[in-house]
C-alpha cells in the first residue's frame, strides 16, 4: 500500500468483508444455539441465557483478536487480526435482535427491535467516530487527512505512531464494557430461567412458558400465540 488512499480503501474492503462473512456465519451459530434450546425444551428464559452467553463469547473472542494490533507493525499482520477481529464482533448482528425480541413481551418485539436500533444508532455508530476522531486528534494532532486522501503532514504524522496506538487501546478497552454488560444480562436471565423452572405453571414465567410437547394420550399442543409458532 503506497499512499494513504490506499490503505483507506483495503481497509474498507476488509471491514466489508468481515461484516459480510461474520455476519452470515453468526447467524448460522445463533440458529444452533436456538435449535438446542428448543430441543432441551428449555423456556425462553433459559433460551435468552443460551444466546447471550454467546453473544459474549463472540465479542470477548473478538475483542483478544484485536488487541495485538496495537503492537503490529507488519500491514499483512495487522489485516489477519483486523479481519478476524471484526468477523467475530459482527457476528453477534441477528444473536442481538432475537434476545431483544426474547427480552419483552411477544407484543413488544416491532417496538423493542425499532427501540433496538434507534439506540445502537444514537449512542453507537452516529456519535462514535466523532468522539474517536476528536481522541485521535488529539493525541495525534499531525495525522489529519486532506481532501485528496494524503496525511497533511506526513513526516509529523510519522513520529505519532504512539498516539494512534493510545487511541486503539482506549477503543478496545470501551469495548469490554459489553461484555461486562452481557454477563450481568445473562445472570439476569439464568436467574429468570432457574424461576420459570420451578415454577412451570405460576405467574407470568409460567405464562410465558411454552408447552412441553404431546400431552400422554392426547394431541401435540398447539403452537402458543405469543410466539406464532416460531422459536422466538
């Protein structure tokens, strides 16, 4: 990679790539994970506890891939890690919408999935590369990008290689905030499913809870209303 354009548009093509393989391989992973679920018969409870411990497994495998390119200088290394990196953290893409739409009441799943993404929006994509911009503005102030695509002043630029690592550190270190996020979600929802255990039949866990399979004797239970015959 000759100019800084260059690099620019490999590392764009990288990023696609990593969301379109990541994002297809995940989804197939969640629908194992689902598919498990329903045949231990467990309820949706348990089954959210299931997703969301994977979805924490994705990131935090993820986000230890990414932190050796703090200290990589090698362009082929550093795009592996990048690449494998990436892959692992958008593959939690549909995992997401379905403990969403597994979280609320069957209901609530268009509210809470449009709730879902107008959040990720506002506090995520939209104001996060102003925020990491203005970080690496600062702690390299010479690395800043013209109208051509060039560093304005390279040879400045150079000498702040130790600004854009910081920067990268203090990205990866935000992102263990979700996965100290997705244990708390999961121990919530592993308690929740421990509660609809022992009580199958009462209150709203139990309510929520769908039926075990064909009655001894009797028909197969028809699918429950609140989740339209589907897994969620």
């Amino acid at each position: 990679m000759d100019t800084e354009r260059d690099a620019s548009i490999t590392f764009g093509l990288i990023a696609s790539a990593a969301g379109l393989i990541g994002t297809v391989l995940g989804g197939a992973h969640i629908d194992r994970v689902v598919a498990r679920g329903v045949r231990r018969d467990g309820g949706k409870d348990r089954r959210l506890a299931d997703i969301i411990g994977s979805l924490r497994n994705m990131i935090t495998v993820g986000t230890l891939i990414c932190w050796p390119i703090v200290v990589v200088s090698d362009p082929a290394a550093f795009a592996a890690l990048f690449f494998l990196g990436m892959s692992f953290l958008f593959a939690i893409t549909s995992g997401i919408n379905i403990a969403v739409m597994l979280a609320v009441d069957p209901r609530l799943k268009s509210n809470a999935i449009g709730l879902s993404t107008l959040l990720i929006h506002a506090c995520g994509d939209v104001p996060s590369p102003i925020i990491v911009g203005a970080l690496k503005d600062r702690l390299a102030p010479d690395c800043i990008i013209d109208v051509s695509g060039n560093f304005v002043d390279p040879a400045g630029c150079a000498t702040q290689r130790g600004g854009i690592r910081k920067t990268l550190v203090y990205i990866f270190l935000w992102m263990t905030w979700s996965i100290v996020l997705l244990m708390w979600a999961q121990r919530i929802a592993t308690r929740d499913g421990d509660e609809e255990d022992a009580h199958p039949e009462g209150g709203a866990a139990g309510a929520a809870r769908e039926p075990r399979g064909r009655e001894e004797g009797g028909a197969p239970p028809p699918a429950p209303a609140d989740t339209d015959g589907t897994f969620i």
